[in-house]
C-alpha cells in the first residue's frame, strides 16, 4: 500500500512541475497563436541562469527563481516584437512561420549554449536536496510542487481578475474585435509573452534543481508541454492541471507496476485516444 | 575545332550569344578543376584518417573525448614527423565528421568520407549504437576502423573483418566492481540493476547482473528504461527492496539524474556501482562532492600505471601533455582513442604502406591489425581473432576506481592501489551536509 501511495504522490509532485512549464505555453498558443517551438530552451536557459547565479554568488538556487522571472520577463518583451512581425496576418500562413521561426529561435538557443557551456551536464544544488518527509516525499519536489501550482494560480488569478488579464482573455478569444474595444493588442502580446518567459523561466530553475542540466534538455519539455496543452485543450489554461497531473501519474505508474520501457508509449497513447474522442482537450474547453 | 564551333554555333541558336559562351567557359572551367582535384588526391604524402563520431546530440559528450583523445595523437605523431614507414615519415591529417549521436547519421556520413573524401582509414565512434552503424559501411568498402570508445559486446558478435576496438567490452569489465564489493565487509546480499536504453548502458547492465549472480547475489530488479527518465518513481520501488548495492549502466546525464533522485527519496545503498561516467573529470567536478562522492566505477586506464612507450612517454607524460593542452584530465577513452593511433602504426609500419593506401592495402592493413601485438602507454593492444570478443582488445584488465571527495582513485587490485574503499557509503544526508 505505501508503495502505492508513493507512487500517487510521486505522480502528482511530477505533474505540478509541468504545470508551470505548460500553463505559459498554453495561454501564448491561446493569446498570440503562436506554437512556440522554443519552450525547451527557455526551460534549459532558466536553468543555466539559476546555476551560473550559483556558481558566481555561492546562494541556494530558489533564491534566483523571482530573480529568472523578471529577467526572462524582460527578455520575452523585448522578443515578442519580432515575433509578432512574423506571425501577423499580412504574412502567408502565420501559424506555420510563427512556428519555423519559434524552431529557429530553439535551434539558436541550443546551439548557443552548446558553444558557450559546452557539453558536459551539471548539476544544480539546494537545500532541499536530500529532504525527504514521510513515505518518502521529496522535500524537493514537494516545494517544486507547491511553488509552480502557487505561481500558475496567481498567474490564472491574474488573467481572470484584472483588467489587464481581461483584456488578454479578450484578444485571445477574439484579436480583432478585442482592438476595436480598444484593447492595444500589440503590447498585450508583449505582456503575454513577456509572461509566458518568466514563467517558462521559473520552471527551468525548478526542473534544473530536481534533474541534471545541459544544453541539450530542452526537446523533452517541448515534448511534455505539447503534450499537457494539447490534453488539457489548447489555449485552456485551467486544463492545464489536469493534464499534467495525469502525464506525471502516468508516469510513475508505467514505471512502477509496467515497465518503465512503456512511460512514453503510454503517455502518448492516452494523447492519441484522447485527440480522437474529445479533440477540444480532456475537459473539452480547448480551442 | 570544327565540332566547337558547330557547339557554339548551337548553343547561340538556343540560348544567344553571351549565355552560349559562358557555358562553355563554365564546362571548360569544371573539367579543369575536376582534372585537378583528381590529380591532387592521387599524389597524397599524409595519411588522410576519417574521425566519425558524435560532435552533437546526447552523445556529444562521449564524442568529443574521443575527438581529444585521436587528436592527441595527431598531435604527438605529426610533432615527430608523422608515421615512419619505410625510412620516409608520412604525417596524418584528421578529418572529421559528426555522426548526430544517430547510427544512420553515423552511416551516411562515414559512407561520404569513404567515396568522398577518400580516407586511408577510419577512427570510430564514441558510441555502440554508432558504431554498429558504421562498421557495415567500413565492411562494404573494405576500410579498417579501430574505434577508441564502443564498449558493447554486440559490436564483437557481429564479427565485422574491418572493424577493432581498442577497450575492452562492458561484458568483460563489468564483472570487476561488483566481485571486488562482494569481497567487502559487511558483505553484500543483493543488488539492484538499472540499465538506460542504448547498447553500451544495456550491455553494462547485463554485465552487473550476470556478475552478481556469479558472486551469489541476489538480484532485486533488473530495469532498463528511457534515457532522459525520471527516476523516482523506478527508485522508490528500488528502496522498497533494500538492496545492498545499486548498479547502473548509463551516461553522465542519466546518472547525475539517479543520484539526485536518490538523494530526493533518502536512498542510500551501502554502495552504488555506475559505469560509463565517473572516469570523466567533468562529473566529478559538478556530483564528485555531492551525490556522486563515493562512487565506484570502472577504468581500464589510470595515468599512475606503469605504462610507457616511445611516442608518448609514461602515462604520467601522456596525461600531462593532455592536461596542457586541453586543461582536462584524460580519462580511458582519451587514452584508448590515443592507442587507436598507435594501433594503426604498427599496422602500416608492417606491411610499409604508403599514403594514399588503395583498397588492396588496405585489406592488408586490416589484416596486419589483426596481429599486432604491441604495448603502449594505454596498455596492450592485441585484437581477438576469434570469439565472441573478435576484434576487440580483451586482454586488457579493468580497474576498479571510487570516487573520494572530487577525485578519483583506483581501489583495485592491489597492485595499482592508491586508497582504501570507502565501504559501505555513507548516507546522502551526510554526504550533502559536509557542503
């Protein structure tokens, strides 16, 4: 029976991490129509960006985790510009180039860091490390848990709330009339992305303290994230946790009572069933 | 003349005048440069070496301390003059190619150097999984390659004639740590094995499980699973069973991910056994204090051997001209890629062969390798000629290393001892709170 629970627990602590990384990437898709390839990369680089803080200022690496968010804040504002640019509607096929460009801007991150750090992995440390509570919790994980499902209810709080996340929720369901309501479409993108990074970001600095780091991380997250937005329904934020719980147990029970082998074939077969029956997402609220 | 000016005459009735005769000039221009090119590659005085391994990819790690380890020796034998053969010294030249850590993508791109580029012979993959892609390439068109890294006895099965390997496989080496632990007190009653899904991490594996049911342990689990897995689902079920010794086969990565999954899940074996990884200076340097201290591993090659020969000097020397060059401490796959060099060496200097070698030397090159029995700084290097090891360098014995606060020592046997085993390994909260 501990077994069982354990495994329960470790499913669930597994898919809350997720839910950072997808949430983000969901409300882009939803906001901005923009599939962005590069969701890997800004969790390698929120990694990176708390490890090199690590090894520099010699501090726990959760102490970077507001510190990732408002830098990559910065970065995906300054971006999303020529995103935009890419992805507006006088380009052929916007959808398409948004996501060619979003594969360059991954291929480039990668590469880059390839370059510059080299290949061997690394490893980030935190206090929490070796803390494990009863039935053996990860301390680790269980913080990771409890941060991303906080900061993904803020962030869902923010959108359904304020003003502004009103009027992101209106340019996502409709761009054109949301502009003519007078809703700035263009800096709201920025916002949006801008959002999306930090908190893409933050979920690098929480995947990089539980697993080893290196410049070639990314893909599997592009994989995850893909996977819990198109389950949880595109553009659905709030699917976004029932996917992922679901991903993370999946997991875990594969591993434990199949064979681990089988994780991803059955996490992908969930994805095909589900796409066939309820194409709208697994609550049936996507796009 | 006349048949030009009829071209000419031609090409002006289809296409005018100017473009007419700017195809001509163009075809005219390519013959030359084709004549030329052909002319160049005929008269070579260098022996030109195809380096196919993985520059990118997840084995982009391994790949690149295999490009160290061959360049090296390019390095240390261009610095002497080159290759002597036959009274004259012929230097080498490398040419790379990047096998995308993809067999396939190993397979067209050592296909490329063979047609294209006209390599002499071939210095292989880091990887098993690469290497059982290249070998049938080197086979159709009759090209040696010794390869300094591939540790999977699926690679010997096959009994390719133009593929060598100058480590010895996993299924040989494998056997060293788990026996030696069994000899430790308290002795060990059981073992639990993880293999990650590639053939050399499997092949370890099996190694570890094959051993430990020699040695009487008793076997817990057997799992192999993804690279890039989350391990603490597979780790809990592994506490549950309390082995004594946790085995895995894997590479840097993936092990770095199951010592911090666990720590995570406060498990702490009297010892934990992985192969392919802590040799590498790299990890020790982020996990050798932390998670990975107390590691044991396998080494078939330590710089503190006494081992010597004339083109490097001692493995002291040899580790040393490495450091200098490269600020890394080598480990036995640098020093295997190096002996690949001198491998081919005594090869060519058998049967004076010169560069460029045309397909009838190089079958004798191949053969000559098969009986070269030389010894070198690395060890000695002395091909199987049959068995399930054909090929592959299998006389060389495996050392059993642990890792010490950072750094690495050998623990076994006791001729090369240089630090007593740290049996059974302290639990991780001890380990992370010395920090």
């Amino acid at each position: 029976m501990d077994l069982f629970l354990q495994t329960v627990i470790n499913g669930i602590l597994l898919g809350g991490i997720y839910i950072v990384l997808a949430a983000g990437f969901s409300l882009v898709f939803g906001v901005l129509d923009i599939i962005d390839f590069a969701v890997g990369e800004w969790v390698m680089l929120g990694a990176f960006a708390a490890y090199f803080g690590q090894q520099y200022l010699h501090v726990d690496a959760f102490v970077f985790l507001p510190v990732v968010f408002v830098a990559f804040f910065a970065l995906g504002y300054a971006i999303q510009p020529i995103i935009f640019r890419v992805v507006s509607t006088k380009t052929h096929l916007p959808m398409l180039m948004g996501l060619v460009f979003t594969f360059g801007l991954s291929t480039l991150m990668k590469g880059s860091a390839l370059t510059a750090w080299g290949y061997n992995p690394r490893s980030l440390d935190t206090f929490l490390s070796d803390t494990s509570l009863a039935l053996s919790i990860p301390g680790l994980r269980l913080f990771a848990f409890v941060f991303a499902v906080a900061a993904t209810l803020l962030f869902i709080g923010f959108l359904y709330r304020t003003r502004t996340g009103l009027a992101i929720r209106a340019a996502a369901q409709d761009r054109d009339k949301a502009a003519l309501m007078g809703v700035r479409v263009k800096d709201l993108a920025s916002v949006v992305y801008g959002l999306y990074a930090g908190m893409t970001g933050m979920a690098g600095v929480l995947i990089g303290a539980i697993f080893s780091l290196s410049p070639q991380m990314g893909a599997k997250y592009t994989t995850f994230a893909f996977f819990v937005v198109v389950l949880g329904g595109l553009g659905y934020v709030p699917g976004v946790f029932v996917a992922a719980i679901l991903l993370g147990l999946i997991n875990t029970m594969t591993t434990v009572y199949f064979n681990a082998s089988y994780s991803f074939l059955m996490v992908f077969l969930l994805l095909f069933l589900v796409l066939i029956i309820q194409p709208k997402g697994i609550l049936g609220r996507g796009t | 003349m006349n048949n030009n000016a009829t071209l000419i005459t031609s090409l002006k009735t289809v296409v005018g005048r100017r473009p007419a005769r700017l195809a001509v000039g163009l075809a005219l221009g390519l013959s030359m440069l084709f004549a030329f090119s052909t002319a160049a590659l005929a008269a070579r005085n260098y022996y030109k070496i195809g380096v196919v391994t993985s520059l990118s990819g997840d084995y982009a790690l391994g790949g690149n301390l295999t490009k160290r380890g061959y360049s090296t020796w390019a390095r240390a034998v261009n610095a002497k003059g080159g290759i002597k053969v036959d009274g004259k010294r012929y230097k080498v030249k490398l040419v790379y190619a990047d096998a995308q850590s993809n067999p396939k993508s190993g397979a067209d791109a050592a296909s490329r150097m063979i047609q294209s580029q006209e390599v002499d012979f071939i210095f292989g993959p880091y990887s098993s999984a690469v290497t059982l892609g290249v070998a049938p390439i080197a086979e159709k068109y009759q090209v040696p390659m010794v390869t300094g890294s591939a540790e999977s006895p699926e690679i010997w099965k096959h009994h390719f004639n133009f593929t060598f390997g100058t480590i010895p496989s996993v299924d040989m080496t494998a056997q060293a740590p788990i026996k030696y632990l069994t000899e430790q007190s308290p002795k060990p009653g059981s073992i639990a094995v993880i293999g990650i899904n590639d053939p050399f991490s499997k092949a370890a594996a099996t190694g570890f499980d094959e051993a430990a049911k020699k040695t009487g342990l008793k076997v817990d689990s057997f799992d192999v699973v993804p690279t890039h897995s989350d391990f603490s689902a597979l780790l809990s079920k592994i506490k549950d069973e309390n082995p004594d010794i946790l085995a895995v086969g894997g590479e840097p990565q993936d092990l770095i991910d199951v010592l911090k999954a666990s720590a995570s899940i406060n498990f702490s074996p009297k010892a934990i056994v992985m192969h392919y990884g802590i040799t590498d200076a790299g990890f020790r340097k982020e996990v050798g204090s932390t998670f990975g201290n107390y590691t044991i591993g396998i080494t078939d090659w330590s710089p503190d051997a006494n081992l010597k020969d004339d083109l490097f000097g001692t493995a002291k020397q040899y580790a040393q001209a490495f450091e200098k060059h490269y600020n890394l401490t080598p480990d036995y796959t640098t020093a295997a890629c190096s002996a690949t060099g001198e491998a081919f060496t005594a090869a060519l200097q058998k049967i004076g062969a010169k560069p460029p070698l045309s397909r009838g030397q190089r079958v004798k090159l191949m053969k000559a390798l098969e009986g070269i029995d030389i010894h070198t700084f690395y060890g000695p290097v002395n091909f199987a000629k049959s068995g399930a090891h054909f090929h592959d360098n299998s006389e060389l014995k495996p050392m059993v290393v642990q890792v010490v606060d950072g750094d690495k020592y050998i623990i076994s046997p006791a001729k090369y001892k240089q630090h007593d085993v740290v049996y059974p390994r302290p639990p991780f909260s001890k380990l992370l709170n010395k920090q």
